[in-house]
C-alpha cells in the first residue's frame, strides 16, 4: 500500500474520532507549547544580551588581568599564597595584581593602542556647589567603552574621554539633592561644582619623628603629623545619567575623568603597597587586529584577558542554563503525553478490530497495517504540535510588549522572539516520538490474526 | 481451477483435539459457482479460510492456477488474495465512517493503484452494484441491503478470479437477499469469476452448480461437480 494512501486513510480515521484525537493532541500541545515558549525565550534574552553587549562595549576592548583566578568561579576556595606586595585583597581572595611597568609593557605593543587601568579611587566626601553638607559617594572612572546614556547634559561620544575637570552624575543622587534645598531641579545639576575631598593614606610616624615633632611645634606639630593628610579635587558637573534598559552600566559613581582618578588613586595611595598597582586594564586593540589572538599573545607574557565575545559568554551560558530548565519541564510534559498517546492508539486498535481483520483479508501487509497506526500517532503528534505552538507564538506575540514593558527592556526588545526552523524541527520530533510512542499498538494492530478478527459474535 | 487436495485442520492441543477438516479433497472448476454447505461448526468457514490462504492446515494442498498457496510465504499470500480473492461477510464489514467511494477504494489502494486509476475501477464497480448515487455518502447512512450491495462493490473491484461469500444474505429480509442473490450469481456468469458461498440456507445453495455438503470436517457428499463439466458451468 502506498504511503500516500496510508497517511490519508489514517488522517480520515482521526477526523472520525474528532474529539479523542484533539484531546490527545492536546496533551502534547502542552509540551509543545513549553518547547516553543523556552525556545523563544532562549532566542531573545540571548539575542537581548548581544544587543545589550554589542551596543556597550567596544567589540575591540581587552580586560586584562595578572591573575587569572579572577576569572575562575568564585565559589571555589583559593589556596594560600605567599606574601607579595604587588597582591591585593579582593572579595576576599588574594589575587595579583597589575603593576605600572605591566601597564607601559601593555601600552608598548604595537596591537594595542591604549591601555587604561582600572583605578579605583575612593574619596572622604564630597560637597555640591557652595553648600556645605557633606555627602558620601563613590567616584569612578568614566569608561568610554561603555556606552551611557544622559538625562540632562551631554556626553562625549562613544570611545571619547570626558575632560579631566568634568564629572558625570548618576541621576539616582537628583532626588536628595533636591530634598536638601542644593539644586531646584535636575537641569540645576549641570555647571555645579563638586568638591571631592580625599584622604592621603596614614603613614605611623617613628618615636624619633615625633619626638622632632614636639621639639619644633610642639603639641600641635605632633598632632599635624598624626593627621591625616587631606586633598579637595574638584569638578563641574557636565550630566546627569539616567538608567538605561540598554546601557550596562547602572553606576551609581560619580564618574570623572581617567586622569582625576588616577590623580586621586594615586594621592590616597601614595607610600603604601598600593601605589600604582591596578586590579586590572582595559586595552582596546588596534582595529583590523582580532582582539582573540592579541588575548593569546599576552598569555605568555603572564597577562589573562577576556575579549568582549568572552563576556558574551557568560552571560550565554546562563540564558543557556535557564532555558534548559524550561526546556526540561517541556520535555517532561512531552513524555507524559506519549503514554497518552500509546493508550489511545491501544484504544483504538481494540475498537476497529473488525477493520484491521478486513484489511488484513484483503491482502494488506501486516507492516502496512502497522504503519496505518503510526501515521495516525504522526499525525497526533503534528497537530499537538500546532497547537501548542500556535498559541505559543500568539500568545507570546501578544504578551511581548507587556513583558517588555514590565522588565523596562526598551523599546524595540522583545524577550519572546519566535523562530520558524526550530518550530518546525520540534514539530517533526515531536511527530517522530508520537511514531515511535504508537509503535507498540500497532504493532499489536499488524499481529491481529484476520480469523479472530472476523469472527461475528 | 481449484484442487484442495487432503487438507487436514486441527484446533487445541492433545487431548482436546478438534479436527475442523479431516482429510478434504475436491475440485472446482473456473468460474463455477459453489456453495459450501453445513451447520455451525461443521468447518465450513475453515474451508473457506484454508482455501483464501487466512488459515494454515497441518497438510494438504490448495492449487489454484498450478500454485499451491499453502507453499507460498507470507507476502506472496497477501499478494495472491489481494489480486486474486474477494470477500463478502454476512456482516457486511464495510466501514461505516468512510464514505461508499473509500469503501471500495480500499482493495485497489492495497494493491497500489494510483488515484487516477482507481477512480474509473469505483465508479464502474458503484454502477454494477447500483449504489452510483451514494458514491459521496458515509457507509453508515445505507440500509442493509444497500450494505452488501456496496460490499460486494469492494469484491469485485479488484476483479478478481475467486469471490468467497460468507452467508452473503444470513443478515438481510428475504427480499433485499434475493436481490443479492441474483447480483451475485449475475456477476459470477458475467465476469467468469469463480463464486463460492458459504451458507447453511439450502434454497441459495441449491441455485449453485456445485454443492459441497461437509459435516464434523468431512465431505458428506458433492452434488454437481463430476457431473457437471467446464462446458456445462460456461453455458
């Protein structure tokens, strides 16, 4: 018998059990549905995370580190190390650290064209304008590989520099400000002064300095000595940042110049261990030069890095984990709708006994019989297949901007975003398992002895 | 021309052993018509099984066109009834959800006609049969008569050399299965293929040319073959 033939008497047969097929199908609709919604899903938090990246961060960049271990999972516990003072605590492991002749290493190689470190300033306090109160906040270095977005003011573009006088403002700080009576609104912001008062790190003074001390200035020489030493930077305020769906970095520093930070580093760590030593640096790579090998290249001078595909990485293999899990659900559903499926096709193998009889009297094949009621599991399984992801992806294109709106994704994101080739490899699996699940009734249908079936009473 | 040759069918082991045909051996010649006669039980159904290649008896021969089928393997049996052999049940066994067209349709898929080819064998077997206004109905909206009748479209579809009727009129009025009757027996002088019915209603066995009685799995008696010649069945 032709295939053509079967397929189209087992499509019959379903629609003549309408309501026993549709519920059937439904079961597997519900794994379906699962699949698809989890595909989707996977598809646009990874194509969000490539916009989210490929927006942000300069595809040439380089983070670079002494230790790699920074780099490792941070669940696992580190070994103790031996005492060098080019190491440094950091969230609690002890890692090594960039120092300034690594970074003039780095800035000498002719595939890199600039090499920033990261500072990581820290400052007593800092004031608005001519107001005295005294507000804590961090500083940080504007990174121009990444890219911000402003609500008042204006930013240099992308890759370029702030000036060494200027500061970026999170816009998070508007509200207090406010609340003190410092500015009236959040364009008030721009033009006003920050002065950032930081600390020079406390050097313990000998027996002998203070005893010279106290022989020339007396009580109040010895005093000044002990004090801390004490620097006021100060910048104009050029923007005021405000949190971006698409913007990776929800700072809430004050931004200023890389110059100030390392101005301001370098005044706090001045005669400590510290001074000069870096956690890390971004270098961005001459263009044309694929930042992958220049990765490799250094490796071998002691230097990790990460490019920005690595970073892509990481954040991949959590969507990938994710999306496993909805997938897991999905395929457990799938696997309770094929006992559905093979009792069905039981069922109905009992009840058209008579008509497995005639066909087998009439000369069809046993295997033809057998694949009558695989096709018909096929077909089960196609129409769950549509269902499911029918309603899926109208459901789904219906949700999309609500689910947008609701994680503040931006416009223009959709974290559904369905794809035609993956929905349709699931249906023809799904129509490959629903076949393999109705191997079992018919192959019982293709051993029914035609005598037996015949019999009248 | 068909030869069963000492065919022997046992059914249950040892010691309940139950021979359904002891030792059978008769001829029938092409396109005669023949009624098996016999009560319940008496094998006559076997008999039909053993000679349309349904059922395997322990020894004996079936010939039929210098083959003996009982030799043949399982696929080359599933050809030869599909190409060779119709049915007609006292049930009908037509399949109520299917239209009358998918009915009859059902021999010649099995035989791998193509489509186009298929739908000129239909309509011709639906006019035999008269049911050429219903060829779009649902099997299940006939009467019984109309049944048979569409039954018998499926037979003869297929065109083939031997039609076994299984009590053809055991579920109809008197009426509607003289009806039958005379369809049958008009298509077996037709069409020169071989009618064998099955039947315990002596009226329908006695308009065939050959009865075959069996009792308890033997041959009582035959009446007509021997005496009636090929030339005699032709005419």
């Amino acid at each position: 018998m032709k295939t053509v033939d079967i397929a189209r008497r087992a499509a019959r047969s379903l629609r003549n059990a309408k309501a026993r097929t549709i519920l059937t199908s439904l079961a597997i609709a519900v794994g379906a549905f699962t699949i698809t919604v989890s595909l989707a899903a996977g598809e646009g938090a990874r194509q969000y995370a490539d916009k989210l990246i490929s927006s942000n961060v300069n595809s040439q960049a380089l983070f670079i580190v002494k230790d790699k271990t920074i780099f490792e999972s941070s669940t696992q516990q580190a070994p103790i190390r031996e005492y060098d003072s080019n190491t440094s605590s950091r969230n609690g492991v002890t890692v090594q650290q960039l120092t300034q002749a690594d970074i003039e290493k780095l800035e000498a190689r002719d595939d890199i064209t600039s090499v920033i470190p990261t500072f990581s300033p820290t400052v007593e306090y800092v004031r608005f304008g001519n107001n005295d109160t005294k507000f804590v906040a961090g500083v940080a270095a504007f990174d121009p590989s990444i890219l911000s977005e402003v609500s008042s003011g204006a930013l240099p573009s992308l890759g370029t520099q702030i000036k060494d006088t200027e500061a970026i403002v999170p816009g998070s700080f508007v509200g207090t400000l406010v609340d003190r009576g410092i500015i009236k609104n959040e364009g008030d912001l721009i033009g006003k002064t920050i002065a950032a008062t930081a600390t020079k790190a406390t050097v313990t003074p000998t027996a002998d300095q203070i005893t010279a001390a106290f022989v020339s200035g007396g009580e109040a020489a010895v005093q000044a000595l002990v004090k801390p030493e004490t620097k006021v930077f100060t910048f104009t305020v050029v923007g005021v940042t405000k949190k971006s769906a698409t913007a990776l970095s929800s700072s809430s520093d004050i931004q200023i110049s890389a110059n100030s930070a390392r101005a301001i580093t370098e005044y706090t760590t001045q005669g400590t261990s510290q001074y000069q030593k870096y956690f890390a640096a971004t270098a961005i790579v001459k263009s044309g030069v694929d930042p992958e090998k220049v990765k490799e290249s250094i490796k071998q001078d002691g230097f990790y890095a990460q490019t920005a595909k690595d970073l892509q990485g990481v954040i991949f293999t959590v969507v990938n984990t994710l999306q496993g899990i909805v997938l897991g659900f999905g395929i457990v559903a799938l696997i309770a709708s094929v006992f559905g499926i093979i009792n069905t096709q039981y069922i109905s193998v009992l009840e058209r006994t008579r008509e497995i009889g005639l066909m087998k009297a009439l000369g069809m094949r046993g295997r033809s019989v057998s694949r009558l009621f695989q096709f018909e599991a096929a077909w089960i399984g196609f129409l769950g297949g549509i269902i499911g992801s029918l309603i899926a992806v109208v459901l789904g294109s219906t949700l999309n901007p609500w689910i947008t709106d609701t994680l503040s994704l931006g416009a223009g994101n959709s974290i559904l975003i369905f794809q035609p080739v993956p929905i349709t490899f699931m249906i023809v699996a799904l129509m490959l398992i629903a076949m393999l699940a109705g191997w079992f009734p018919a192959r019982k249908a293709a051993k029914l002895d035609p005598i037996e079936a015949l019999r009248t009473e | 021309m068909i030869e069963v040759k000492n065919v022997t069918k046992t059914y249950g082991k040892k010691n309940s052993e139950f021979k359904a045909l002891d030792d059978v051996s008769f001829t029938i010649p092409d396109g005669a018509s023949v009624a098996i006669v016999g009560k319940s039980g008496s094998g006559k159904s076997t008999l039909m099984h053993v000679m349309s290649g349904l059922d395997h008896p322990e020894s004996g021969e079936v010939v039929m066109n210098g083959i003996d089928i009982l030799q043949l393997k399982n696929k080359a049996v599933d050809k030869f009834r599909a190409e060779k052999i119709g049915f007609i049940f006292q049930s009908f066994f037509v399949q109520a959800n299917e239209t009358c067209f998918d009915n009859v349709a059902l021999p010649l898929e099995i035989n791998n006609l193509s489509t186009r080819a298929r739908k000129a064998r239909i309509e011709e077997a639906l006019l035999t049969v008269e049911l050429t206004d219903k060829t779009k109905q649902k099997a299940r909206n006939l009467s019984g008569g109309q049944k048979q009748r569409l039954a018998i479209a499926r037979a003869i579809v297929n065109k083939p050399s031997i039609i076994f009727a299984d009590e053809p009129t055991g579920n109809l009025d008197s009426t509607t299965g003289e009806t039958i009757e005379d369809l049958l027996f008009s298509l077996n002088k037709q069409g020169g293929s071989t009618l064998i019915i099955v039947t315990h209603d002596s009226e329908l066995a006695g308009k065939c040319n050959i009865q075959i009685y069996i009792k308890d799995g033997k041959i009582e008696r035959m009446v007509g073959n021997g005496v009636s010649t090929i030339e005699e069945v032709q005419s």
